[in-house]
C-alpha cells in the first residue's frame, strides 16, 4: 500500500506547478520518502530553506481519541516524520483497542 502526506507551499514562488501557500497530497514510500524525484529534491531543500513543510494529518485522530499534542495542527518540521509515523501507528493502536472493548 503506498502512502501519501500532504506537503504546504511555504515559499514565496511557485514549486512544481503548487503555488504559495497551497497543499497538495504527495505520495511516499513507507519511510515518508516523496516517490517523485522532484519532491525528494524539494524536502531535502526544505531543511535548510523551509520551501515546503509537511501538514501534520495526525490532528483529527489525537483529537478523536483524547490524545492531547502540544504542535496538534501545526506543521511539523521534517526531522520529526519518522516520529509522527510512530504516533499514527499508536493511534491505530489504540482505536483497534477501544473497538475491541465495545
């Protein structure tokens, strides 16, 4: 199953035909890598530019299950994906949990 994240413009100028300040759905492979050429060059860019940021999708189910996130519905900073990643999986965790005890 491929992945995807939703990625902002934070940039002044247009990048890959997303404008500033506009989203988009990128799909990635199961470490968060962009599977296109083109937005692995932009995330590694971002870095040291912040030309892109990555929208934290984990706000609605933290706040579905009562889970309180100090950056809830922020945007992230790349060198914390693989640590989002994690949190998505405990969340899933937890709803199976909470299902199985209905």
């Amino acid at each position: 199953m491929i992945k995807s994240i939703t990625i902002e413009n934070k940039s002044m100028v247009s990048l890959h035909g997303l404008k500033p300040g506009k989203q988009a759905v990128i799909e990635v492979d199961a470490d968060g890598t962009p599977l296109e050429q083109h937005w692995r060059r932009r995330m590694k860019d971002s870095i040291s530019d912040g030309c892109i940021a990555v929208v934290d999708p984990w706000q609605e189910q933290a706040i579905e299950l009562g889970i309180q996130s100090a950056d809830a519905g922020k945007l992230t900073d790349l060198a914390s994906i693989k640590d989002k990643f994690t949190a998505t999986h405990e969340i899933e965790t937890k709803k199976a949990s909470k299902k199985e005890a209905e």
